[in-house]
C-alpha cells in the first residue's frame, strides 16, 4: 500500500517505536493519528506532523471505539494501524514477597495483548468498508511483540505472555481479515533505544547493546519504523512476525 494521503493510527505514538513510525509514515505523505494516554507529548508529535491526538486507552472498549470514530471523523476513513502501546513489569512468578501479583499480570495482559486486539478489531470494521485499492487491498496491520515471546527472561512472565498472545493471535486474524482484504504482521524487537530504556545508565544500555551479535548495539526506533513502513509497502508480507534484534537469542537473565 502506499500510505500517501491515506489515514494511519498509531498508538502509543507519542514516544518511542510509535513516535519514529509516525514520523516515518508522515514522511512518506500518510495523515496520522496518534492514540496515546499521555496528550501532552502526544499532541507535540501530533503538532509536528499536522496530524491529530486523541486519547484512548487502548484495553478499553469504549475508549478506542470512540477514539477510532474520532478519527474517522476528522480524517476519514483509517487504512493503516500500528499497534505500539504496551507496558512491561519485571515480577517473578514466586519471590521473597510470596506469589505474583495477579492484578500486575492481569494489567500487563489487558494492555499489551486485548489492548491489541481491541484495537485491531475496531479499526477492522471501519477499514473492511472502505473503497479497495490495488489488487483488493483495503488496510494493513502492523503489531508490536518482542524477542521476550519467545526467550522470556527470569521476571518476564506477564511482559512474555501478552507478547506470545500477540504472535499467537497474528495469523487467525490475518486469515480472518483477508477476505476484507487487510494484511496483519507483527514485528519483534530485541533491545531497542526507548524511554524505558532511557531510565538505565549509559554504561548498562551499552552493556546491553554488547549482547548483540550483529551489530553489537541497541536498535533504533527508526529501524522499528522502517520495517513497519515496509510492511506497508510490501503486500506479500502478511500473516508473519518478524524478528528485530540483530540475531539476539536472550540468556535467562
């Protein structure tokens, strides 16, 4: 697809990987949309990019219903999400404390795996309604997992889990949603440059960027936002998730 002129939704868009695919999707003449809980700096990118910033809790239903009708409304008609809002916890499964906590665990999986859902079968209904375009192409979906569902760390439990759901729900919902003509794909990071890790000391995320094989460093968000405008870009690529992390395979702890 290409995303000139055409509506994208970016949640979590106002920092990190969303932020960099905005800027990225605006860069190639996308209108963008950003859904965030955090407006201030939400509303700055938006500003930036002559788009919009709407607030939406993206695990709620009636949120994001409201907010993809916000935007429907004043953009028109969304072809595009990406899916980059999430949260991370560290919590072992027992500790010195006693068990995990199951409203932590609940809170990590309603974010970052039915908040992903949620907003994918939102925008799927306003997106199956839209004109086609070339070769029956309606919209594209782009989700964000991580290495951690596959190599979960000591403490990752909850983050590992919302992010196996979301490889698990990506082919159903491609093969779901291809009659419509919609193409899903999720991307996976390995360790990239974002404000959480921002909060370590420089020493510890070079140390981390050294854990790479190739190249031994930490990712930029813009290379997140290069494959997801890839993905955009590519049709064929659909149904499949990707791993970004530089041939990282991630040790216990």
């Amino acid at each position: 697809m290409n995303p000139s002129g055409e509506v994208a939704i970016v949640t979590g868009g106002g920092s990190g990987l969303g932020e960099a695919t905005a800027r990225a999707l605006a860069a190639k003449g996308a209108r963008i949309a950003i859904l965030d809980v955090g407006m201030e700096r939400a509303q700055k990118v938006a500003d930036e990019l002559d788009g919009i910033a709407v607030r939406c809790d993206v695990s709620g239903a009636e949120s994001a219903e409201a907010a993809i009708a916000e935007v429907a409304d004043r953009l028109g008609g969304p072809r595009m999400l990406v899916n980059c809002a999430g949260i991370a916890i560290a919590m072992k499964t027992t500790g010195k404390d006693g068990a995990h906590s199951l409203d932590a665990y609940r809170k990590v999986i309603e974010v970052n795996l039915i908040g992903t859902f949620n907003m994918i079968r939102l925008f799927a209904v306003h997106c199956e309604k839209l004109e086609p375009l070339d070769g029956g192409e309606r919209g594209v979906i782009v989700n964000t997992a991580s290495v951690a569902a596959f190599d979960g760390q000591v403490g990752q439990v909850a983050y590992s889990s919302s992010k196996g759901g979301v490889v698990g729900l990506t082919l159903p919902v491609a093969r779901d949603l291809s009659r419509a003509g919609i193409r899903v794909c999720t991307i996976a990071p390995g360790i990239f440059r974002t404000p959480m890790m921002a909060g370590l000391p420089e020493e510890a995320q070079q140390s981390l960027g050294q854990q790479v094989p190739f190249p031994p460093r930490l990712g930029e968000p813009s290379e997140y936002a290069a494959l997801a405008c890839h993905i955009v870009d590519n049709q064929m690529l659909n149904g499949e998730t990707i791993r970004l992390d530089g041939a990282i395979r991630m040790a216990p702890r």
